[in-house]
C-alpha cells in the first residue's frame, strides 16, 4: 500500500522532471504538486523541482516558499545549498513573510563560506530575514578586539565564536590543569566583555567538541591533566560563565548526538579548514537559527495536545479509564515517558494546552483519577474538548492565552487531523507522531523551536546591568587592546630566500592570493625560478608562529634592485594571518635588506582589483608617499635615508639566510577564505 | 544514466542550472560561479553521488571535467 503511492509519486515527479524539460512550466508544477500530495513528507528534490519551477515562472513568493520546505524535508547539504542559492535576496521578494530581520557576524576560527551560506535559509523557517556578516577566518581575535573592526561596522545583533577544539590552548598532558583551564576560559571570556565593550549585540559561544582520537585512551577520562578532561572542563566553565548573558550552541552534544567519528571529517580539514563535515551544516544551521530565533523571542510559547493515542493509548470515550494504556505494561509506559517529557518542557517555561475530540467530562478524567498520570489537570493553561473543528479550537485556545498563532505548535497522531491544522492555520507548527509512542519522545525532543533564551526573563534592566559590570570588570580582560593581544601571542617570523622546498607553497600562494596582495601578479613556477636566479631579485617567504599554532609559509615579497631603488614586485599575505601586524615586519625586513644593498628607497605598487581593497590604504599606513599617477596602479615610494627604517616590535624576526628550513605542507591545498 | 550523465546531474543541481553541458576540457573557468565554495559543494556532492572519497590532494586535484570524470570511473560506484 504504502510503496503504491510512493511509486505513484515518482511517476508524477519524474513526468514532471519531463514536462519542465519541454518548458511546460505549468505542467510541471501540477505533477510536482501532484506528487508532493501523495508522500507523507515532502522530498528536498520535489522541494526543488518546484521552488525552480517557479523561478522560472516569476512566481517568488511561491518558489522561496518550496526551496524553503527543503529545511523539513531532511538535512540534505546538497539540497540545502542549491535551496540556500535559490532564496538568495529573499529578502526583496517575500517581505510579507518576514516576521523580523536580524544580522549576525561570524567571528570563526574555521571556514565558515558555507554556513554563513545555509544560514539564511534556516532562518526564514523561523521567519527570520537574516543578514550573515563572515569575518576572516581566524581573524576572530583582533575583529572582536578592535572597536572599529568591520565587525562592529556591520552592526550585528548576534555574534557568534565559530571556534573549535583545534583553538583551544591546552596541551596533552598538563603540569596545572587548574590553571590552564582557568587561563583558557577567561582567555574567551575575555572577548565576550570586549564585545560588551563595544556593541550591544548579543555573544553565540559554539563550545568545544570533544574529539574523535583519544592518544590517552580510557585513560583520559580519569586524568584531570589530560587535554581530554579540561576540554570538558573548559566547556562546562564557559557554559557556567555564560549564565544569561551570552547565548552557547552546545556543538559539544551535537557532535555526540551524530556521532563524532561522523561530525569530524579530517579530509576536508585538511584540504579547506572545515571543523565540521558538511553533512551537519544543516543541523548545525538549525540549531544555530533556533538559538537566535529564541533570543528574538521567535521560539514557540505553546504545545497544544491531543489526547487520544497522543498522551495514552486507546480512546478515553469507549475504552473507559482502566481501559487506556498509560504506565504498567510497555506500551503505557511509552506515554508515561511522553507525559514525563511535555512536564520537562513546561518546566523550563512552554504552555501546555489540550485540544481534543472528546467530550469534556470525560477528557479531564484520566488527569484527575489515573494512577500513572504525570500530567494534572492544572498543568495546562488551556483545555478544549469538544465535538468542534480543531482549527476553530486552536484559534479559541490563541485568543483565550493572549498568545499569536505562530507561538503555536501542535501534536496529534492522527494525520488527517494535523493535515487540517496545516491547510486551515499555516502559521501553527504541526509535529506529526509517529506510530509507535516509544518514538514521541525522540520526536518532540527533535523539535527545535522550544529552544529557550533564558530561565528569567531579560529585560532591558538586565541587559544595563550587565553593560555596567562588565565595563567595571574591565580589570579581568586578559588583552584590552589588539596591541596587548599582539604582545601576548608572543609572534615569531622566519624570514628566508626562496628556495626548492618551499617552492611549491610559493607558486601556489602567487597563485591564489587575493585579498592582502598588492599587485596580484600570478608568476608561475619558471618565472620565479628565473627570479631566484636574478642577482638583482630581492625574495623571501615568512613563516609566521604563536604561542598557539604554526601558522606555516604564510606571505612573500619580491623586488627587483634598479640602481639606488627597490621594486616591490609582489608582496602577498596568506588571509590566515592578516591583522597579526606582520606586513610591518616583513617590510621592515625588506628594510634591512634594502640597506645591505646600499639601496635609498622603496618603491611599492598598488594595482587594485575587486577583491584587495583590505590592502588600499598599506603604503599609506606605512609612511609611503605616493609618487605620480598610474592609470591602473598607484606607485609609492619610501626614502630610507629620510624616514629610517621600519620596525614592528610585537614580533620577533629570525632571518634563515640559507640555512635551508624544513617547509611544511600543512595547510597547503585550497585555504578556508574565498579566494 | 552512465557517468557523463550522472556528472552532469551533479553540477546542474549545485549550480541550480539545469541547461548546463559538461565537456570533458571544461574547468572552472568555463562555468559561472565555480569558486571555492561552489569547488567544495561540488566534491561533496560527487562523494555523495558516486558513493567514493577523494583522497588527500585528489580534492583540491580536480581542475576539468574530465579528471572528474575518469577518477570517478576508475573509483566510484558506477
């Protein structure tokens, strides 16, 4: 029966996949829909299939509506992305729907391109129009840090740490966990009160998944020195620390919830820095936006019940209240534990109400009289039995809470029940219960919009509170100011010629760079081994290191000497490292050389492209003066006689000479930001 | 659907083109849109499709169609 219009399904979507074939759009659409009516969930293909179908007639409205559905249709990342680029400016097109616009700005340690892409789309299930702002990644630090950052420019209501385990400043085994722990935790609240500092948005921590690979073994768990142990502690103090004021995604339980051998994948780490496979993104995106929607005060307010085959098995009206299955065997004991978990939601604040096919009398009885009821009576603040449409009761049981539909959701057994809800009144959420009661649990638990904000309301006092301590408790921050974040990375660059092992990272860096590049001139391997051959070629490469990580080969220069002045060819910085001040050090080594060379004056190049204006201003910074006036790029040129030579004293410079370093592939291969 | 066709499928459904033709000399440069971000969803969605992993710089590796498309011949589910 069931695979029978399955089957019939796929006929009427592949007829349709035909009729869009030969442009009839409107044949298409009625197959689609065709098919759609028939499957008991909606697929991300069929969602597809008509949301383009619709693109294609004009018709937004319609098309945002489907490639929206593709979010309860599964968390499928292909489809999800193709949706995401499909509702792409939903903003302009389906402003009706919108219940409130929000910015976030992602402060991430690891490539965030796709997220930042899926998240619009989760949000407007929520009907959230949201606008996502992507920080550099790795950038996190001196964007939050920095009161003018492009960060506070684009006026975010939420921020959020898009960090993981990799970030974390914990070694394997400690010699004082109690104080590794507590330099790691305030090393994030730190950021969360420089935010406070400099904006009113509200701060989205992602804590620390717990990894995979475990060197010490069961081992780990009974060890408070082990990384794995403050790892957990790290966690559970930051959840502690966050109290009201600072919002957590718990990918900690996230990564548990699917599996961390699933939720890692290193291949993709490896290859572009993402910290999660891909196949979560959309869960991840999910729960994001249900954080953000519950901070918006978006979450639903109302669980509205059915009760038979809902809250006990059997029916009230004719098989009496010894009759109904609640407690004692298997069966009843699944909607005890149903019972169970609706009081754990209305603890932490949602409404319960019934709506209910039933005469009245008759409902209320097992809530009063039955021995394994763990619901009362006075547990719901609404209680409708009656012979009457549902619909027309969940509108009455609105009214009567003072509360809107769409803070509504409603759960029934029964499908052609929750089909009226959803035809009658779309804008309550209905969760349809499968058909064993072992599963409603699981279902109910899997339903993300209870998400709560907060036990206690926050209001506005609140939050001037909290804007005033934490302007007194400036004492506590661990770095007040980029340069005291600087000064505490504790930086070292590795400067040294061109050489055969760190050719490969050259070309491949000269080949991609966008953003910090000068002249963005692509020289392939040749020309670059001619240039190391040049004796009037000045090269390097830096390597860039902190108290945290090896950042590797990350920026190179190349200049030519024509008499008493020094070309800059290229200079380019890898994204990961911009805003660590090490173009002043590699300019200032540029001066060291330059003077060896008995060279007066540098000479820079600015040629802009769409995709370098981070580096517009650079010469400027540095002292440069600007000399004539190219047609595609600016010419600067720095007198080292005059102004002296640079310096930059928040790193420390090694120069290798020709001693030969090992290079290092790590992060080789496509980097995290877009280039 | 043999290879060429299910490839096809692949990059019509993540560039949500569904006019786009595949040649083998194609690269990145000959397809709207094909970025980073796009090169990723792409090699996401092959795995998906052709129940294979690409290994290592295989990833990264993939410069026309038709390394794609003997790769996946040689290693996929096809």
């Amino acid at each position: 029966m069931e695979s029978t219009v399955t089957d019939a399904a796929a006929t009427a979507s592949a007829r349709g996949d035909q009729q869009k074939k030969s442009g009839d759009l409107d044949g298409a659409i009625a197959s689609y829909l065709d098919a759609a009516a028939q499957l008991e969930r909606v697929t991300a293909p069929l969602c597809l299939g008509l949301a383009r179908a619709y693109l294609a007639k004009g018709n937004y409205a319609e098309a945002i509506r489907w490639a929206a559905s593709v979010v309860d249709a599964g968390d499928d990342y292909g489809a999800w992305m193709s949706a995401a680029a499909l509702i792409a400016g939903a903003g302009q097109w389906n402003a009706a729907r919108v219940r409130r616009r929000a910015r976030v700005a992602l402060a991430a340690s690891f490539t965030t391109s796709q997220l930042r892409a899926l998240l619009p789309l989760a949000a407007l299930r929520h009907g959230i129009d949201l606008q996502v702002w992507e920080g550099q990644f790795g950038q996190y630090r001196q964007d939050l840090l920095d009161g003018t950052s492009a960060l506070y420019q684009s006026a975010p209501d939420f921020i959020v740490l898009a960090v993981h385990e990799r970030d974390l400043a914990l070694p394997a085994l400690s010699g004082d966990p109690e104080a590794d722990v507590a330099r790691e935790v305030s090393r994030w609240t730190s950021l969360w009160y420089a935010v406070a500092r400099h904006s009113a948005a509200r701060v989205i921590q992602m804590n620390f998944a717990l990894t995979a690979e475990a060197p010490l073994g069961h081992l780990g768990a009974r060890l408070r020195e082990s990384r794995y142990a403050m790892t957990q502690m790290v966690n559970s103090r930051l959840g502690m620390a966050a109290g009201n004021r600072v919002g957590m995604l718990d990918c900690e339980r996230l990564s548990s919830l699917v599996g961390k051998s699933r939720w890692f994948d290193s291949r993709y780490w490896h290859f572009s820095r993402q910290a999660i496979s891909l196949q979560f993104l959309p869960l991840v995106a999910r729960h994001l936006t249900a954080v953000l929607a519950a901070d918006l005060g978006l979450n639903r307010k109302c669980l509205v019940l059915d009760l038979d085959n809902t809250l006990w098995g059997g029916v009230i009206g004719e098989d009496g209240l010894s009759g109904i299955k609640l407690g004692g065997d298997a069966t009843g004991e699944a909607f005890s534990a149903f019972q169970e978990y609706i009081l754990r939601l209305k603890d932490k604040g949602v409404i319960l109400a019934v709506c209910s096919k039933n005469d009245d009398a008759i409902a209320r009885e097992p809530f009063e009289r039955h021995p394994d009821t763990k619901l009362r009576l006075d547990d719901f603040a609404a209680f409708v039995a009656n012979w009457e449409p549902k619909p027309a009761n969940i509108e009455r049981i609105a009214k009567s809470l003072n509360i809107s539909l769409d803070a509504l959701v409603f759960v029934d057994d029964n499908p052609a029940e929750c089909e009226a809800i959803r035809r009658a009144l779309p804008e309550v959420d209905v969760i349809e219960l499968p058909a064993d009661p072992s599963a409603f649990v699981r279902e109910l638990s899997e339903y993300l919009m209870f998400e709560t904000s907060s036990l206690t309301d926050e209001d506005l006092h609140r939050t001037a509170q909290y804007r005033a301590r934490s302007a007194a408790s400036a004492a506590e921050q661990t770095a007040a100011s980029i340069e005291e974040l600087w000064d505490s990375l504790k930086m070292t660059a590795t400067a040294a010629p061109f050489d055969e092992m760190t050719l490969p990272r050259i070309v491949q860096l000269i080949g991609k760079t966008n953003q910090f590049n000068l002249t963005t001139r692509r020289h392939g391997r040749a020309q670059v081994e001619a240039f190391m051959n040049d004796p009037e070629c000045v090269h390097f490469s830096v390597r860039l290191s902190d108290r945290y990580t090896d950042h590797g080969l990350v920026g190179l220069m190349i200049a030519f000497q024509r008499g008493s002045v020094l070309d800059i060819d290229t200079w380019l910085m890898s994204c990961r490292v911009i805003g660590r001040s090490l173009e002043n050090t590699m300019v200032a080594h540029l001066c060291d050389v330059a003077a060896q060379r008995g060279v007066t004056t540098l000479r820079g190049f600015f040629a802009p492209t769409p995709k370098n204006a981070l580096v517009s201003g650079l010469f400027a910074r540095l002292g440069f003066a600007r000399v004539g006036e190219g047609d595609a790029s600016e010419a600067w040129e720095y007198d080292l006689a005059v102004s002296g030579s640079i310096e930059n004293r928040f790193i420390t410079l090694n120069v290798a000479g020709d001693r030969r370093e090992r290079a290092s592939a790590a992060g080789a291969g496509l980097q995290g930001c877009v280039q | 659907m043999n290879v060429h066709q299910q490839l096809e499928q692949v990059f019509r459904d993540v560039f949500n083109d569904d006019a786009l033709v595949l040649r083998h000399d194609m690269t990145s440069d000959d397809i709207p849109g094909w970025d980073s971000i796009a090169h990723i969803n792409l090699m996401f969605a092959i795995e998906a499709t052709f129940g294979m992993q690409f290994i290592g710089n295989e990833l990264a590796e993939m410069k026309t169609i038709g390394d794609v498309e003997a790769l996946v011949s040689r290693r996929g589910e096809v």
